[in-house]
C-alpha cells in the first residue's frame, strides 16, 4: 500500500490519501481524540503523540498536529497507523457511527434562500475545499448573516478568514441578493 501526502494551507494539517475510499459519503470530524473513539481509524491515528484532529473526506485523511509538533516527527507513525488500519479489515466507521452529510437543517420563510446557499457551496466551495483536505458545511443563516463550520484543514487555517470573507462572502453575495455576511461558527 503507497499512501500519499499532500500539504494544505494550515501548517498544522497534513492531508493523507491511502488510494482508497475511505467514506462512501459525506465527511466526518473528529476535533478530540475522545471523538475519534467512534471510529476504528480515527481511533488508531489519535494515538500518535501530537495529533489534535482528524477528519475524513471521500479519499482523504485529514490530520492536524499540535502547534510544538514537527511533521518530521509524527508522519511516519502516521503513516504505519493507516496502512494497520488498511492491512486490518476493520471498518473506518464504527457502527454507531456514521458520516454527515455536512449541512444543518433550516425550516422557515428562508427556506429558498437556505437551499440555494446550500446549493452553491455544494457544487462551488466545497470541491474546492476537499481539494485542501477540509470542507465547509452550512449551520445557519439570520437575517442576511450565513453561518458556516469549518472541518479539517479549513478549521483553524491561517487563511480560512480570507476564504470565507473575500471567497465565500463574495460568492454568495454575487448569487443570492438576500446575503449580507459569511461568519465561521464553532460547533
């Protein structure tokens, strides 16, 4: 098994790719090891010293490091801890678990506009940001203001506020005339 590595924007994260799906659909997030007990992979790779988060996209791994942590450290442990995974035949999810589809439900008299923001960061933002191993996921919108969660490599990245204002903000502001503000929230 060759598993490949690709750097993203945030230092901190490094993005694992084991040549194989590694979620059917949709994302999951563990931001602490006590998430990641709901995963037989996440579980592994959270048992490497300094690792602080792990999030799986269709193809990809997503881990992030702690801040006094050298890659140069902790790569090659990371890299055993999925191929075991792999080599073991054990699922990437438990079995009370499974992955989100990523967007929060919104009912109401903004239920259009709620579903064209959703549309747009379907089909623009979010290929863009799996690509950077994170992803981008929809939790609210009041009057004018969206909210969105940032996952993987996204959550915490030095350039994320510059994605979300000039990026996001002006994507969606350009398609849905009713959006003022893009705001990261922490779930």
């Amino acid at each position: 098994m060759f598993i490949q590595t690709e750097s993203t924007p945030n230092p901190a994260t490094l993005k694992f790719l084991p040549g194989q799906t590694v979620l059917e659909a949709g994302t999951a997030d563990f931001p602490t090891a006590e998430a990641g007990e709901k995963s037989p992979l996440a579980k592994r790779i959270f048992s490497v010293s300094g690792v602080t988060g792990v999030f799986f996209g269709n193809d990809f791994v997503t881990v992030t490091k702690a801040e006094d942590v050298q890659w140069d450290h902790i790569k090659p442990a990371i890299l055993g801890a999925v191929m075991e995974h792999y080599q073991s035949g054990q699922p990437v999810m438990g079995a009370d678990a499974a992955a989100a589809s990523g967007h929060a439900e919104h009912t109401g008299e903004d239920a259009e506009v709620v579903n064209q923001i959703k549309d747009l960061l379907d089909s623009r933002v979010r290929p863009a940001v799996a690509q950077d191993g994170g992803d981008i996921t929809f939790h609210g919108f009041d009057r004018g203001v969206v909210y969105l969660h940032m996952q993987g490599a996204c959550a915490g990245c030095p350039s994320s506020t510059l994605t979300l204002k000039m990026g996001i903000e002006n994507l969606l502001r350009h398609y849905i005339p009713e959006v003022t503000e893009v705001r990261p929230v922490a779930v």
